[in-house]
C-alpha cells in the first residue's frame, strides 16, 4: 500500500512575508462575527512583535508556555475553554512559535470538529473528521513540523503524534526574518533535528527516489549552512528555513530511524525537548551512521556547540528499561534501520548499551 499523501496546503514564502497575514485571514473572514484563534510562542510575550500580528477585536490571542512539550490535557482545556465561550469555531487556528506551538495549533484546529479528548486520537488515521482551518508560522526552523502530517502530544498513556488525512496544516507562512532571535545553543539543537531526519530517511529501507531527491536537497543546503565559517547570516536564515521544509517534506516519503526511535525513550523518562535529545542520541549512533556523526560533530566544533554528557548517569534501572520499551515499540522505524528482521539485530543490551553512553 502506498501512502496518499497530505502535507501543507498553501505556502507563502518570501522575507517580510508575514506582514500579508492579514489578506490571507481577511479572506477567512466572512462573518461580522467570524473569529481567529492565535497561539503564541511566549518568547514574544511583550515584544514588539505582537503589534504586527493582524489582530481584529473578536479574536482571541493565546501566549503559549513552551516549558514543556504538548501535552493532550492542554489541547483538551484550550478547547473546552474556547468552546465555552458560545463564538463558535474559529475560522483559523493560527500557531506562531516553534514545533511546540505549532503542533498545538495543529492538534487544536482538529478538537473542535472530533468530540471526546485528543488522547483518543493518538496513533494513524484515527481522526474522522477535517478539523478547522490551521495556519503555521515557525520562527524557529528544523522540525519540519510546518509541512509534516504529525502532530506530537504526550498523553496519559503515550507520546504519539496524531496522524493522517486531517493533520497537516492549511497554510504555512515561511518568513526567514521570523528565525533570527533564535539564541544558541536553541537554533543549533533544532537545526540539526532537520539534518538528523535527512541522514535517517537517506539511509534505510523505505528510501525512494522522491524521498531521496527531497533529502539529498535539504543536506545540501544544510552543509551550506552548518560547514560554513558563519551560520547565522541572513542567507544562511533564509536556507535553514527552506531545509526545515524540505527535511519534513523528505520524511513524508521515508521514516526516520535509530535516532529518533531511542529519542522517543529518552523523552518517555526525562524532560529533555526533542532537539537536544536528539542531539545527545546521535552522539552516539556511529555504529549506524558512521560518516554522518563525524559530520555532526565537525559541526558542533565549528559552532562552538557542547552537547550535555551523562544525562542518563542518574536514572535508575527501571528507568532505562522504560526507554527500551517504548524504542522497541517503534517497529517502523527499526525495520526502516535494520530491515525485517530487526528483532535479531536491536536487541534490548545493544540498547541499554547506548543509552548509558549517553
Ligand atoms: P520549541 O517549540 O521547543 O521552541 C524552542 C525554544 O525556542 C522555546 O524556548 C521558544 O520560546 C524559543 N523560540 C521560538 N522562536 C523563537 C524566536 N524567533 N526567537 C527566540 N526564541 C524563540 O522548538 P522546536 O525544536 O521547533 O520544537 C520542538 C517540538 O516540536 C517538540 O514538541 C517536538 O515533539 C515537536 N516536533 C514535531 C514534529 C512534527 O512533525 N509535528 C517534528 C519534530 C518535532
Ligand atoms: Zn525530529
């Protein structure tokens, strides 16, 4: 079977784009009493910036705390919330941040069309019906969260995406000029969870050749970037904003692989944000991908970047037996790694084994 494929809907793309928010939401607008819902990343809480976003008198503006990763309990009060106040549905959800409130955007627009809570929706194709209009403006860039068909909640029971025909958002604003605040080591970790997904989809078994051609592109731009004496320039802003997209857009038509399966389980057991954790997984992944670890550590040399040791020094046994489990349950992910028969070659003490290196 193949996968019939939904990323994001429209695109806008271009420096300063932003400031066309307003004529794309005017034409959502189609009641006196139609509403837009905007959820901001709380780095702009009080900065100047807000005065840009095309607020109308009846929208309702969210600043959104990042502390923590997206929880289904917060999806959940977000919506009741918004639901209690009899104006109806929003004619956007409209996430302006990073991953974190992107994915809340994504997960919201969808609880307001699906009864019952988001944690029902967890896994593949569960939601049944097309949520509310969404619009994501990342201003940081790595995720690919922007165009992916995921969204990432954490539950009561697991943490999945909510996946499938509904998920991806309607409209993505790519504004380079968004990203620049991004301090270090931030930018870093989150850049490299788009370099780590093209390694990961370029070297398996669900490769193909759109996959590739859309992977190989955004390793291209992102050796640009990340090798060059100077990151952070404008155009290296601009590039990392078009390899997010790419990266996302490049997994989509392949899987991620050992990374992120034993990111996953770092994340079950401690607070560590996906981007880091990541970072401290690949780390250690040389036996898997051995060229491009020495790559990414070129690439933390030259951008001054330590990543955290012994992270997993204080956890108690239980503990790093709960990360095995929920890697192992990544079945997708280890086959697109080690093939069909994966179970003979992940084995639970080559696990254990990288996680203390960690
Ligand atoms: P993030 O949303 O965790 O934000 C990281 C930090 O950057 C926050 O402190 C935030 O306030 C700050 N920040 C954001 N924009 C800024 C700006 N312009 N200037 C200064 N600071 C800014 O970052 P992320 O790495 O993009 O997202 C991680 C999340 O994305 C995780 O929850 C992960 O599960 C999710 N994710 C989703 C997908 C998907 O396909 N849906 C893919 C990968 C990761
Ligand atoms: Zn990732």
């Amino acid at each position: 079977m193949f996968r019939n494929l939904k990323p994001v809907g429209r695109i806008l793309y271009g420096r300063n784009s932003f400031d066309q928010l307003g004529d794309i939401l005017g034409e959502l607008r189609i009641k006196k009493e139609s509403y837009v819902l905007f959820l901001v990343d709380e780095y702009f809480d009080g900065k100047d910036f807000l005065k840009r976003i095309p607020l109308e008198p009846q929208d309702i503006l969210k600043i959104i705390d990042v502390t923590d990763e997206p929880k289904t309990k917060t999806v959940d009060a977000m919506v009741a919330e918004i639901k209690g106040l009899g104006k109806g549905n929003p004619v956007s959800v409209v996430g302006i941040g990073g991953g974190i409130v992107m994915d809340y955007a994504k997960a919201i627009r969808l609880m307001f069309t699906n009864e019952g809570s988001s944690a029902l929706y967890q896994g593949l194709d569960f939601i049944k019906n097309r949520g509310v209009h969404c619009t994501v403006i990342p201003t940081i860039s790595g995720t690919g969260a922007e165009v992916s068909m995921t969204t990432v909640l954490t539950g009561p029971i697991k943490k999945l995406g909510i996946k499938g025909n509904f998920t991806a958002a309607d409209q993505l604003v790519m504004d380079p000029e968004l990203i620049k605040t991004v301090p270090e080591p931030i930018r870093f970790y989150t850049a490299m969870d788009c370099y780590i997904h093209n390694i990961e989809a370029l070297n398996g078994h669900r490769r193909s050749v759109m996959g590739d051609s859309l992977g190989i592109e955004s390793l291209r731009i992102f050796r640009e970037i990340y090798l060059s004496e100077d990151s952070r320039t404008p155009e290296n802003e601009e590039k990392l904003m078009v390899a997010s997209y790419l990266g996302g857009l490049s997994l989509t038509y392949s899987e991620v692989g050992a990374c992120h399966a034993m990111s996953y389980g770092l994340a079950t057991v401690t607070d560590i944000h996906h981007g880091l954790g990541n970072c401290i997984v690949f780390n250690q992944l040389e036996e898997f991908y051995p060229e491009a670890v020495k790559e990414f550590r070129e690439m933390m040399r030259l951008n001054n970047i330590e990543i955290p040791q012994g992270v997993t020094a204080s956890l108690t046994p239980e503990q790093i037996e709960k990360m095995i489990d929920v890697s192992l349950t990544l079945v997708f992910m280890w086959a697109h790694v080690s093939g069909p028969d994966w179970e003979k070659i992940i084995t639970r003490d080559k696990l254990r084994g990288l996680y203390l290196k960690m």
